[in-house]
C-alpha cells in the first residue's frame, strides 16, 4: 500500500503524465510485489522556477522526483529492485536515468491508519511486505 508522489519540473501531456504515472506503478508492483490493484501514485507538476536542481544535468527540465511512503519491511534486495526498475522505466518515458532521485520513507504499520481508521498492524492486508 505504497503511497507514492512523483514530482517533475516541466509539463507533459496528458498521455505522456499518464505514462509517468503507471511507470512508476509497475515499478511497485515489480520491486515490492504489492497487487496491481493496490494504486496509490501521483503526479505534481512545477514550473521550473519553483524546483531547483542542479544546473550541471544535461536536461534539467527533465529532473524527477520519486517519493515513496510504505511500510517498514522490506529487504534490500526489494529495495534495489525497486530503484532499478523505476529508473529504467522512467528511462523509456526520456527521462534521463542521471536525472531520476527515489526517496523511501519507511513508516511502521501502527503509524498507517486505513480502512476506517484502523492502524495498518491490525489490518489483512492481503500481500506480503516481507519481501
């Protein structure tokens, strides 16, 4: 149950934002093995006077940022999987793999209140965050 924000410095179209989106959602879903139903990505975009990055990328109109919030949990391994399978995907959609950060935030599951306002330890989630 990953909740997810990506954070981009220029507009694209609507297709081209829809792409980003389901990218980095199959990345989830890749990486952390959550089920595919489990949806939970958005799409902020800025103008570029209101993001900074660094001035030596190549195409700095291009600069992502991934956040993810999710359950405290899983490996490394699950980690790396992650990280690697959003870079390439975002890579297929031009953005510049040199140009893609990935911010986890892991949060204990007593510290995720869902389905009506139960802590997320108390809840079947119905996948493993073991992973």
């Amino acid at each position: 149950m990953p909740s997810t924000l990506v954070e981009v410095r220029r507009s694209y179209p609507p297709e081209q934002e829809a792409g980003i989106v389901e990218a980095v959602h199959a990345a989830l879903v890749e990486g952390f093995k959550i089920p595919s139903e489990d949806r939970c990505v958005r799409l902020l975009t800025y103008e570029p006077h209101l993001f900074i990055c660094s001035p030596k990328l190549d195409q700095p109109e291009r600069y992502t940022v991934v956040t993810v919030t999710a359950f405290s949990g899983r490996s490394l391994d699950a980690k790396r999987n992650l990280y690697r399978s959003i870079v390439e995907r975002l890579d297929r959609m031009g953005i510049p793999p040199s140009h893609v950060k990935i911010i986890l935030n892991e949060v204990p599951r007593d510290n995720w209140g869902l389905r009506g306002g139960k802590p997320a330890s108390e809840v079947e989630l119905g996948f493993k965050v073991e992973v």
